[in-house]
C-alpha cells in the first residue's frame, strides 16, 4: 500500500474546515469554515522553504449568517453556498436564494451539510439534525421544481462523488461508519442498487473525492487519515494528516496531481489541541495520481463557455 504524509499550509486554523472543491477555470481552491460561517478562495502558491509541495494563499473570504456547509464554483461565474437552511447563490453584486430546506414535521432544527454536483452539473446536498439525531437527515437533488429527497432516512450526510464514466455514486452516511456505492443513471440523476463500498474502521468516513483512475479517497474523522480505495473497494493508499479529525479532500492545480485536506479542531481537548498545533489547517500532499476535472453546478439560465 503506497503511504505518505501531508504538509501543513499557511491559512489560520479554522474551527470545522471542510469541503475543499477546485476552480479550474479561476486556478482556485474554494473551502468553508461550517460552525465560523466562512467561504474562503486561495490559490496554490510556492512555499517559503522552497519545497516541492505547494502552499495555499487565502484571496478572499466571504462571511455569511450561521453555517455554512458547502461552497460550490457554477457555469455562470457565481458561487453556490448551502448556508443553514438555504441554497443561495453569491456574486459581487449581492446574493439570490435557490432554494429553502423544507421543514420537518418533527421540528427538529436541521442544515445543510456536504454538496457536490455530477457530471451533467446537477446539484445533490445533504442535511444533518444540528444535534446529529439519527435518521434525521436526507439526501436531496435539486431538480427544477426544488429540492427533491434521493437517498432517506440519513444521519450526517458527507461525502458525494461520481465515477469518471459517471455510472456509479459513492455516498457517505457518516454514522453508517461506511462508504456505500449506487449504480447511477446519468440521464436521469437516479441512483439506486445501494451496496457498501468500503467499511471504515479506527474512524467515521467524512469528505471523499473521485480520481481519474476510479478511486476513491476518503477523508477519515478521528484518524488522522485519508484513505484510498480501488474501484472493487479494496484499499490501496493511505494519507497521513497530523491531525485527528480529518473532513475532507479534493484534487487541484493545474495538472489536478495536488490533494488538498481539511480539518477541523472542533471537537478536540485543550489537551489535543496542544498536541496537534496544526488542527484546522489545510494540508497538501501528491499522492501519485490525478483527480478529475471538477463538475460545475449548472445554473438554469447559463450559456456554458470553455
């Protein structure tokens, strides 16, 4: 199994950093703070020591109400944000709204979570109970008409990511303490035959991503760890991160051979965050292969250009 370890970068340590997505056509790194309610934008730069590695450099952070659970690059040049109960789309201009996370008939407050597009640029964004209530959360597509529910009952819904021929959907449920694969019907955005892909075990599967060969990287909580795992589901890499609680992690740079990490400090004693300096920190490494080019969310009203 090829192991190796990751570097820290240069952002402030956030409290719950998450969901790392490249901009291929601005050369951007995009990630949020979820608890801090922050979007950042950096750009891959040299390091100061002059190591092979390359650091980040913050360009801009926007702050916005509450939590923010993912960020997302879209065809028309706009971000797209799931911020507390909201789908909103944000441009120099000012924000729009999407669309609103429908209410529950048990009342219990609820955000969402992880988001990810697939290749046709279809949007899919989880939920989560604030308090992690099992069976609380769902896995929803957005579709025309709004928010449509795709995978039900959930409990952290995490990690979303699609084969390069785009006809399988690898999907985290977090407290499941596994990663589960969906057959997928591209024209459609209909997953179905759910079957476990990988167990985890030593730590809870957070964040993954996709690479170009059909593995699949998973960001492990409590582990100091992303694992690798080869398309028949059997693990062939593992990334060591010098903190515990590892979110998640994607390809980037212009050649996409750069994994960016995040992690998080919540969670963690005064005593682990002691001996973990670098909790909440990006981190970099190459690990021997390359991502896919990242699937932007296609705004109903985009004409698409390269």
């Amino acid at each position: 199994m090829h192991r190796t370890t990751a570097l820290p970068c240069a952002p402030e340590p956030g409290r719950l950093s998450e969901g790392p997505v490249w901009d291929h056509r601005s050369q951007e790194l995009l990630w949020v703070d979820i608890t801090a309610g922050l979007v950042h934008r950096g750009a891959l730069a040299p390091r100061a020591d002059g190591t092979d590695l390359p650091d980040v450099h913050v360009r801009g952070t926007l702050r916005l109400e509450g939590t923010v659970g993912a960020v997302l690059p879209t065809w028309s040049g706009a971000l797209l944000t799931a911020a507390g109960t909201s789908l909103i789309t944000v441009t120099p201009s000012g924000t729009a709204p999407v669309a609103i996370l429908p209410v529950e008939s048990d009342g219990a407050p609820r955000r969402f979570n992880d988001a990810a597009c697939d290749p046709l640029g279809r949007l899919f964004v989880g939920t989560m109970a604030f308090d992690a209530t099992p069976g609380a959360g769902t896995l929803y597509r957005l579709d025309p008409t709004g928010l449509r529910p795709v995978v039900a009952p959930v409990t952290i819904s995490n990690g979303l990511g699609w084969s390069p021929d785009g006809r399988l959907m690898y999907y985290a449920d977090s407290a499941t303490g596994q990663v589960d694969v969906f057959d997928y019907h591209l024209m459609t955005g209909a997953p179905s035959r759910r079957r476990v892909f990988a167990r985890v075990e030593g730590g809870v599967p957070d964040g993954l991503t996709v690479d170009a060969h059909g593995n699949v990287w998973v960001a492990v909580w409590g582990a100091g760890e992303v694992r690798a795992y080869a398309p028949d589901g059997s693990p062939i890499a593992m990334v060591d991160v010098p903190a515990t609680h590892v979110s998640s992690c994607t390809f980037a740079g212009p050649r996409l051979d750069i994994l960016v990490i995040t992690t998080a400090r919540e969670e963690l004693s005064p005593a682990e965050l002691r001996a973990q300096p670098d909790a909440g920190r990006l981190f970099v490494c190459r690990p021997g292969t390359i991502g896919q080019s990242p699937d932007l969310y296609d705004d109903p009203t985009t004409e698409h250009t390269a």
